[in-house]
C-alpha cells in the first residue's frame, strides 16, 4: 500500500463517509477533475487535479484535507527512516508454545475476548504491514502463528508494543532453538571453552551412541548456536529486499535485543554456576559482533511456576545468575530484566495441578503445554511480549 493510498485510509478512519462525499461534492469542478467524473476516493485525482480543487475548498474540508495532507507527508518521512530491527533469541519460550487453537477459542470468550481484540478483525488474523517478522525459515508481516508451528510465543505482541512508539518500519528477527543451553550452545566467544572435565564428559556421552566422534567435534558443539544465531541475524540484513519486498532501500538500525531462555542451564548445577558470567559476556559478544556496542538488551528471566515457586532455592539461585549483569556498572541504564513469574497462568495451573486428563475439555480452553513452558498458556506468552517490549521501550527512553 502506497503512503498516499494509507492516509485516505486514515483519513476515512476520522470522518464518515457522508461528511466525506458533502465534501466532495462542494469541489466538483467539470475543467478540473479528470473527464469530469464524481470521485469517490481523494486518491483517484491526479495529483494535479487534486490540489486545483483543493484551492476551492469550504473551511471545514479546508482544515481537515491539511491534516489528512500531513499525514501523507509524515507517512513518506517515515518511510525514509532506517528500519528498526529487534532480534529475540533464546530457546523454546522464545520460540513461543502458546497453541493457536486455544487462542481461537479465547477470542470468543467473554472473560478473555478482550485481551486479543486487536488481533483479529471480521474473522481473520491480523497482518501488521509496518512490523516484519523473521523466524528462520518463515518471513512476512507480524500477525499470528509465529511461535513453534501452530504457536504464538512472545514476538506477537512484543511487535505490537514496540510499534505503539514508532513510525518507522519494525523488523523483528528471531533466532530460538529449543532444549539449548547458555553453557554449551549459545556459549559465547569470550567465555572460551568449558572446563575440560565438562568437554570429556560430553565426548564419552557423545561416543556410547556414536563411537566414530572425535573431541574436535565436541568442541565444535560449544557455542554452535550462537555463531548459527548471528548468522541468520547477519543472512536477514543481507537480504532484506528478497524476504520483504516491501522494503524500500531505507536502511536499517539494530535498536535492541531481548533474551529469554534458561531451563537447560537451571538444571545443570554447573551451568547455573557459570551463567552470571556468560550472561554478561554474551552480551558483551553479540553487542560487538553486531557493532553496536551500546545496544538494548532485555533478559527475560525464568519464572515457570509464577511467584509461589520464589521460595524454590535452586530456582531462585538461578534467577538471581540470570539478573546479576544488570548490578554490572557497564550496563547500568542499556540492560534490563523481565520477570517472567508474574504473568503465570494461575487458571491454567489450577487445572494442570487437579489433572489435566482427567479434565480434558477444561484444559483445552486455558492450557495447551507443560508447566516448562508456560502451561502453552496465550495470556503468559502474550503478556510477556508486552512485557519484554515495555522494558525495551524503557531502555530506548520510548515509554
């Protein structure tokens, strides 16, 4: 859609059609609209046309042609801005397990119908024009279905937010694998290799299924997915005029980044050790390797269970190595933490808790996951996107 064409669609959206066609109707000019036909649209004149009847115009359509005028000029300054790119990385929360058939039904439940009303309109989903989305093999405008197939997960409405504050072009690039750690496959460059005890634990493990492999090849696991992760951010930007035709030349600016994954590293005493420290030097790494050294970065932290599970020692000391960064006097005011425990689904886990077999029916209308991932609840998912893009905001000095 043409910026012209966009802001007679705005412009509709603030006068009704009858205020628009009295209007149009006081600037009928025979020698001056094309073949002297009533126009029902403002974007069928040519420009030339338009701006001789525009000349003759009553006050009221006057004042109110200027703004739909500054409307399309800003639409067109928008458009010549850099584009604005977010990258969310992490493993399978990022990656997003809210199923789609629970959110179908939610969107036609009194209780929760209001939640989701922006994200859908006359029975279909919708595609945001002014928010791309990249998720591995998948490309296009931001609407739903980009979690794991058949999911949402948080780039829903962490778009959503994020757009509120911008005009410009929004491109989000999402780079998540499930079951991977920060202490092996997103280990980044600066942590070096783990401890050598760690390396031949992984080679012995690894040779009882595949006798052949060698140490070099458990050494050429560590880290795989963060190099696997800044090459499809570095992929994305080469190509943007083949994965998004719409785009226009105009650049683009890497604005921020938001992490959210951890259950693998939680899990392994000697991973959740090390994780305050790699924390803080992945972010130090990706900030340099994407040469911007100051930017946003947002971590999601983990908080399967909601705020009752804060009594959880082993959870919280890992909770707490997710935070550490932030007290890091280098990333006071660029890098913050979400909790993630207070958007837990208390009704899901009502149900989950009192068996979700044995309720079926009940389960399938808050719930479609395990508790390690949020229940598969489409309130969490979509609450913590809010929340990521609120901290992002922060960050930016947006909100």
């Amino acid at each position: 859609m043409g910026n012209f064409e966009f802001a007679c669609n705005l412009f509709e959206k603030f006068f009704t059609q009858t205020e628009i066609q009295n209007a149009l109707d006081l600037i009928y000019i025979s020698n001056v609209i094309d073949g002297g036909k009533w126009h029902q649209r403002m974007g069928e004149m040519a420009p030339i046309n338009f701006l001789l009847a525009y000349r003759t115009m009553p006050i009221f359509f006057y004042s109110i042609l200027s703004f739909f005028l500054l409307a399309s000029f800003n639409l067109t300054a928008a458009a010549s801005n850099p584009v604005k790119v977010f990258i969310l990385a992490g493993q399978s929360n990022m990656e997003g397990k809210g199923k789609v058939s629970l959110l179908e039904y939610q969107i036609t439940q009194p209780e929760t119908a209001n939640l989701f009303d922006h994200l859908h309109k006359d029975g279909n989903w919708i595609e945001r024009e002014d928010v791309w989305i990249k998720f591995l093999d998948r490309k296009g405008n931001l609407t739903v279905g980009y979690g794991s197939p058949g999911c949402i997960g948080p780039e829903l409405e962490f778009g959503n937010t994020i757009s509120e504050k911008y005009d410009e072009q929004i491109l989000i690039i999402k780079t998540a694998w499930g079951g991977k750690s920060l202490h092996l496959d997103f280990r980044p460059p600066s942590s070096g290799m783990p401890a050598q005890e760690v390396i031949n634990e992984m080679l012995k493990r690894a040779k009882e299924k595949q006798p052949e492999i060698i140490m070099a090849d458990i050494k050429a696991k560590v880290g795989y997915y963060y190099r696997a992760m800044l090459a499809d951010v570095s992929d994305t930007l080469s190509n943007l005029k083949e994965y998004f035709p719409a785009y226009e030349g105009q650049g683009y600016e890497i604005s921020g980044f938001v992490w959210f994954q951890g259950w693998n590293d939680m899990i392994n005493p000697i991973a959740t050790a090390e994780y305050a420290e790699n924390m803080a030097n992945f972010i130090r790494d990706v900030r340099k390797d994407l040469k911007v050294l100051k930017m946003a970065f947002v971590i999601g932290q983990l908080g399967v269970g909601g705020i009752e599970e804060e009594s959880n020692t082993k959870k919280q000391a890992f909770k707490d190595a997710q935070a550490a960064p932030t007290k890091l006097p280098e990333f006071k005011g660029n890098v913050a933490v979400v909790k993630t425990n207070q958007y837990w689904d208390m009704t899901a886990d009502a149900v989950f808790k009192k068996g979700w077999r044995e309720h079926i029916e009940e389960w399938e209308k808050v719930g479609s996951d395990y508790p390690f991932h949020y229940l598969g609840s489409t309130i969490t998912f979509s609450q913590m996107g809010r929340g990521f893009g609120d901290a992002m905001l922060a960050l930016l000095g947006k909100k």
